[in-house]
C-alpha cells in the first residue's frame, strides 16, 4: 500500500511547514495517473498523524483528472483510463498535460491562518 508512505510523507511537509502551529486541515492534489486511492490515503493519514501535532487535522484530497494533448492530431483530451490514448484519432502519442502530479496544496492553520502553495 504506497498510500501510507505519500501519507508520511505529507505528514513531514505539513509539519515542517506549519512550524509548531496547529493544522486543522491538509490539502492535497493527486492527479488520476499517480494510481492512489482516496480512502487508502484518508485511513493512512489517520495512521500516520494519530498523536503527533496534525492528529485530528482533515485531509482534503482533491482528485485531477489525466490531460493529455495528442502529438499527431493536437487535440486535448482527458483520459478515463489506460491505455493512454488520443480520444480523436487513436494515436498513443501523447503528452501529460496534467494528473501525474501529487503536490500539499495548503495548509489550514487553527488561528484561520492559510498556509497557500506550499513549495
């Protein structure tokens, strides 16, 4: 289950950002191609943050759908599934234009205090 080392892993970046604040709220984008599944990920989070300082903090996961552009045709299109394919014309040339990434978003912090981007 990779889902519990990308939840450890949003757990470092959460807490070295917050910097001893309290979060009350994690959010993350994980695009469609990145395989993770959602409640995997929540029940992970649960395991990863129980008492340390983000125990109790929601994990927001916002879902991206898999974009690609067709090399041969140009046309954009989002994907359902695999394999990776031009829903115009076939072509398994493509190019990710966006879901593969897995990125903290925000951070919510308990004085109402947004954490945005976090690089």
């Amino acid at each position: 289950m990779h889902e519990l080392s990308i939840a450890d892993a949003v757990f470092g970046i959460a807490s070295r950002h917050a910097d001893g604040r309290s979060v009350t709220r994690v959010e993350v984008r994980v695009g469609h191609l990145r395989q993770v599944v959602p409640d995997a990920l929540e029940f992970a989070w649960q395991l990863v943050t129980q008492g340390t300082e983000l125990d109790g903090a929601e994990l927001v996961i916002e879902e991206v759908p898999a974009t690609v552009r067709c090399e041969a045709c140009g046309v954009e299109s989002t994907l359902e599934g695999f394999p990776a394919l031009c829903l115009a014309c076939g072509s398994t040339s493509v190019d990710v234009l966006g879901g593969d990434e897995l990125l903290v978003d925000a951070l919510e912090l308990e004085d109402d205090e947004v954490v945005g981007r976090v690089p």
